[in-house]
C-alpha cells in the first residue's frame, strides 16, 4: 500500500478506519442503526476480506466464490461498507442512503439488493443456519461434480455471528448438525463482545460456548483477541488446517472499538454515536477525513477486482478443462448453477400426469407426494431432500434416496433430526448456494417450530418446497397438539409464500410440477394422512388446476350456488353436489388447491370460476375467516374455528359438523330452500 494521508494512532489504522468511519457516518446520517458491531469487529472483517476471502465484486454470482454471511445482520454497515470498499456495484451514494426508502442498503442486509449480499439477515441465527446450508451444498456439489485432476467446487464459508445468534435456539440446531456432518470448510467468527441491548449479557448468557461447539463436533479456537490482525489471520489457517471438522473462532472484541465514550457498553450497539462522539471517535482512530471520504490510497488498499478476476479467470480454465474432460458434467454443472429445469421436465410432468390419472388411486395425498417425488426426481438431480426426522410418516423417501453424511457427502437427502426450524433455514441456505432444489417436510402442526425461515424463504424469493403432512383433524387420534387449525390459514397469509392443498393424486402432481418450476419463491405443499379418492378430469379440467383453483364438476343445469373445498375436503363437497341435485338444486364444486395461484389469475379467470351474483359456501377443515375472501359476509363457510380432540377422523368429521349433509344444508340456507 501506498503512503497514507493518513496519520493513525496506536492500534488503529488507515485500513480499518475506513470500515469504522463509513459504519459511524451512515448510522448517523440515517438516525438509526447499529455502529457497534461494524466498529469492533473491523480487525476481523479486514482480514477475512483481504487476506483470504476469495471473491470476484465484478461477478458476485461467480459459482466457486467463497461465501460470507453476516448473521449479526444488524451489523449491516460492516458488510456495506466491505462491499463498497472492495469494489462492488455499490456507491457512495448508497451508503449515504442507509436505511432509507427503496436504497440497496437496507437497516439489515436482504438479498437481492445490493450485490454480494449472500442472503438477508437480522433474525438472528437464521444466518449461521443459513451458513450451515451453504456448506452442505458445497460439500454434496463437490462430491457429485469434482473428478480426478479437475476441482470445479472448492470453496469456504465464513460466517459472523454475535452472542444474539449463539443464544437463539437455532444456533443449537444447526451447529449441532454441521458438527455431525464434519463440515470442515465453515469458519464461524464468534464476535465475543459481551454486550447485548438490555447491557452485558453475563446476567444471561453465561454458556461456556468453546466448550459447547466442542461437545458439537467442531474445532474450536478460543480466545483470540479481535483486534489483533495477525491473531485472526493464525486462527483462520488454524482453520483450514482441518477440513474435518467446522471452525468456531472465538473472537474477543470491544464493541465500537474508537468510541472513546461509548466503546465496551450497550449505548454503542443500537443507536447513533452522536456528533461530538463521532469528532472523538475520528480522533480516536486517527480519522481526518469528512464524513463518506475515503482516501484514494485506503480504495486501493481495499480494492479486491484485480485479485477477483484472476481467481475467477484461473477457475474458468480449469472449468474449461473440465469440460473438455467431462461435457456432460460440465453443462450439467451450468444448467444446475443457472437454476434451470431440464428442457424434458414438462414431458416429465405430462407423463406422470397422465399415469396418475389413468391409475385413479385412492390413497392419501401423502402417499401420491411420494409418488410425484419419484416420477420427478430422476428427471431432477438437483433435488435434495429431508425431513425432520419423520420420513416414515412424510413419506419423503424415494427409490433413489441417497443419505448425506460426513463420509458419504454426495447423496441427495439430508437427515435433519427433530430440527424444524434449523432445517428450513439450513435449506434456505442450501437453495441460497445454488445447485440444488430443496425440500424439507414435518407435519403441518410443526410449521409453527419452522414459522420465521418459512418468512424469510418467502422474503429472499427462494424456491425451497415445504412439504407439510398430516394437514388437519384428519390425522385423527394423535389430538389437538398435533392437528393443525389455523395453520394453513396463517401459512397463505405469508407474501410470497404459494400454498397448495390438493385433493388427489392429480392436484398433488400439479402442485408439485408448479412449485419446482417456480424460481421467485417458496412453496408449502399441505398433504393428508387419510386416504382421499381420485376424481375423473377432462384434459382441459387438468390443465385448469395449475391456475389455484377451477371448476371439478359443473352443475346440471345453470348453477345457483357455488361449492368451493380444498384438500380432503372436496369429495364433502362432490357428495353435496349430488345430494343437493337430487332435490333439483344445481350447484358448481370448485376446487382450489391454491389460494395465492388463484389469487394471481387474470380479472376474467376469477370470474369465470367464480361469477359474481351466486352465493359461495366453502369448506375447509380448518379456520374459516380466510374463507369470508371468496364467499363474502353474506356467504357460508363450514369449518373448524377451535381446537380439535384425540378421536378416529370420521368421528371427528362428524362431531364438528364438518360434512357432506353440513355442506349441503349451508347451500340450501343461502337459497331460501
């Protein structure tokens, strides 16, 4: 490095100033924000950025970059500020925009936005989750890709992370996990600054935490001083030195570390510093400069697009050599990478489709999503599934499953154990990473353990599949603990999150194809344990389940009223129609498997399945307020507004008045009749 112009102090320098100054200035300017944690951990930032971060900020979807997250996302302006400095499509301005109204850098980072953002955070531990995922997929994608002489996958993790991640319970559930599968290329730097909101956290977090992640699995560097660069930089080739096992460095920081008055307590974590602190701070660290100036020399310094491009152009030509050896991996690869089906899924689907139709089982919807997964997955390579410890009951095994473990990391299921949450945002992860297509399962009850990284899949875009069983009191005799109420409910209220509760084998197939071609966002496939019947379609009615909802069985005659029923739900409403035609009351069943897919149809769709002037009833075994949206306050919904008991599913059916003969009732009630 050139000359500075600036004049440091001791312990402070021209290189980490940098990352200090801009976190003070954006906090300030916006009003809000969190200064502390940018500013103590700029030591550990500097050396994982220039010393061993490999990275491209010209191309920051490059397939073998390492990734970084920061799971301490509060902290966001330690990663603008990195991506800014380094290089990435990330101005000034945007800095000055912190926190502020469609700016690309946002109070907590959220993929998408600004460029080398790896994926949003700020609930925290979902990160270092997240972190977990991105190493499993780079560890399967190696095993499935690498060959003899030709290393196409091969990179790191790094992940931050404070005392607020390692509290969550999450923390335990994925760092649990990675410890089990000896994932030695994730480096975790825990940021030991003994600080929290409420103050110093000794009164709540008192966990011998080097001695936990031992009792994990992983190797553990305790006590290195976070201000020491050339102490971090021996802890991260400590690091490497194992790729058996995952890395906790234990860092101990001062939190915002050159505020002379606020450095070390709470005050620092969550607010601006305050004018006349941040003069004393800039004097502190040896800071001349106005606020959002940074020395040409300290650009240069920080500048990683030479470094990048020659990273990346060494990994180009011996992918090019990979591809002269191995074709077909290599476009394999490329096609994975990019996030494209293959060009024979829709034949694929078409296929199964017309099977399943031609077979006209009646099993349960759990049963025909095992079915799809194996008519889909050997056409699929990038599937990667997993269940929390319930593959016998959601039946997400297929033929060709294959389990990932520390020995064998190539398969394509992940056993997560009882782990909901850690498991959905592992897979957020690991759908974050790129390469593979997740899906996890529980039962639909256990989406609430999973609630906030189903949020967060929604929020990022991602394609993950949920797979949820046991979808309501059909379960019957496990009780109320387990049979879901509101939960489908509450699942469609997600933004962005498709729901899909189908009625047969065929809705199942459907919901399936949409959701592993849909690229902007997750989908939460809803299934039953009770068998449920097939129901005959045309080609054209098939064709129509993809649109949400459509009409499954037209009424004799002009309709008078319209049924609408989803799930297990829809043969009440079937036997409804025919009670109800026999007393000379024509009236139409439209099943909707998918609220949200309806929801996005065109104005004359939504007329056509459910024309204005006609009176709705619908049917679901479950909350019935969603409902009131397509039946209107003057319409009728039968459903369940409480908590349901331990009985058979029939009886169950039947004691809460959710039937054929209520349906019916509820129709003739509208009508006058």
């Amino acid at each position: 490095m050139s000359a500075s112009t600036v004049t440091p102090r001791a312990g402070f320098n021209p290189i980490t100033g940098a990352i200090r100054a801009l976190a003070m200035d954006a906090v300030q300017k916006a009003n809000s924000g969190h200064p502390g944690a940018p500013m103590g951990m700029a030591e550990i930032a500097e050396v994982v950025w220039r010393r061993h971060l490999r990275h491209n900020p010209a191309n920051p979807q490059w397939a073998d970059r390492d990734r970084f997250v920061l799971s301490n996302g509060h902290g966001s302006m330690l990663l603008y500020a990195l991506l800014h400095l380094t290089g990435y499509n990330l101005s000034i301005d945007d800095l000055k925009s912190f926190r502020q109204l469609h700016s690309k850098t946002p109070g907590h980072p959220e993929h998408g936005y600004a460029p080398g953002v790896e994926t949003t955070t700020g609930p925290l531990g979902q990160g270092l989750a997240n972190a977990v995922g991105m190493a499993v997929a780079e560890r399967a994608l190696a095993a499935q890709f690498n060959r003899p002489g030709h290393t196409v996958v091969d990179h790191y993790t790094y992940a931050f992370a404070g005392d607020g991640c390692l509290m969550e319970g999450i923390s335990h559930e994925a760092c649990s996990l990675a410890g089990t599968q000896g994932l030695g290329k994730l480096i975790v730097f825990y940021d030991d600054n003994g600080i929290s909101i409420d103050g110093h956290v000794k009164g709540w977090f008192a966990d011998d935490t080097p001695k936990r992640f031992e009792a994990y699995g992983w190797q553990v560097v305790p006590a290195v001083d976070g201000h020491d660069s050339e102490a971090i930089d021996a802890a991260i080739r400590v690091a490497k030195s194992d790729t058996s096992r995952p890395t906790l460095i234990c860092c101990r920081t001062v939190i915002g570390l050159g505020s002379p008055n606020k450095a070390g307590g709470h005050d620092v974590h969550g607010a601006p510093l305050g004018a006349a602190e941040i003069e004393a701070a800039r004097a502190c660290i040896g800071w001349n400069h106005p606020p959002f100036e940074i020395p040409a020399d300290v650009y240069a310094a920080w500048d990683a697009r030479p470094a990048g491009q020659k990273a990346e152009a060494g990994w180009n030509e011996r992918f090019a050599a990979y591809a002269a050896a191995h074709p077909d991996l290599a476009a394999e690869f490329t096609r994975r990478m990019s996030g494209s089906l293959p060009g024979s899924f829709d034949q694929v689907v078409a296929d199964t489709l017309a099977k399943f139709d031609g077979k006209a089982e009646n099993i349960a919807s759990r049963k025909a999503s095992q079915n799809c997964i194996e008519a889909f997955a050997p056409a699929l390579p990038e599937l990667l599934g997993g269940s929390a410890d319930l593959a016998g009951s959601n039946l997400t095994l297929w033929s060709g499953s294959k389990g990932i473990s520390a020995d064998n990391p190539g398969g394509n299921y992940f056993y997560y154990g009882v782990r909901e949450f850690g498991m959905a945002a592992i897979a957020n992860g690991i759908a974050l990473h790129g390469g593979f297509i997740p899906y996890t399962a529980t039962f639909l009850m256990f989406s609430e353990y999973a609630r906030n990284a189903l949020r967060m899949a929604a929020l990022m875009k991602v394609r993950q599949l949920f797979v949820f069983t046991h979808d309501s009191i059909g379960l019957g005799e496990d009780g109320p603990t387990h049979q879901p109420v509101e939960q489908a409910a509450t699942l469609r209220l997600i933004p962005n999150m498709d729901v899909w509760r189908p009625c047969d084998t065929v809705e199942s197939a459907v919901a399936w194809a949409h959701a592993l071609k849909r690229a902007d966002g997750p989908s939460s496939l809803l299934f039953s344990r009770q068998n449920l019947p097939h129901n005959p379609r045309d080609a054209a009615t098939t064709a129509a389940i993809a649109r949400g909802a459509y009409v499954l069985s037209e009424a004799a005659g002009k309709p008078q009223a319209v049924l609408i029923a989803t799930g297990s739900e829809v043969s009440l409403a079937l036997a409804a129609q025919k009670t109800l035609a026999a007393e000379g009351i024509a009236v139409r069943v439209v099943s909707m498997p998918s609220t949200s897919v309806f929801d996005r149809q065109d104005a004359a769709w939504r007329e056509q399945v459910l024309p204005r002037g006609i009176p709705r009833v619908a049917v679901e075994a479950g909350v019935t307020d969603l409902w009131r949206k397509y039946v209107g306050l003057e319409g009728a919904v039968i459903g369940l507004d409480r908590f349901g008991e331990s009985a058979p599913a029939g009886e169950l059916y039947k004691a809460f008045g959710i039937t054929a003969d209520a349906v019916a009732q509820a129709a003739r009630q509208l009508l006058g009749k």
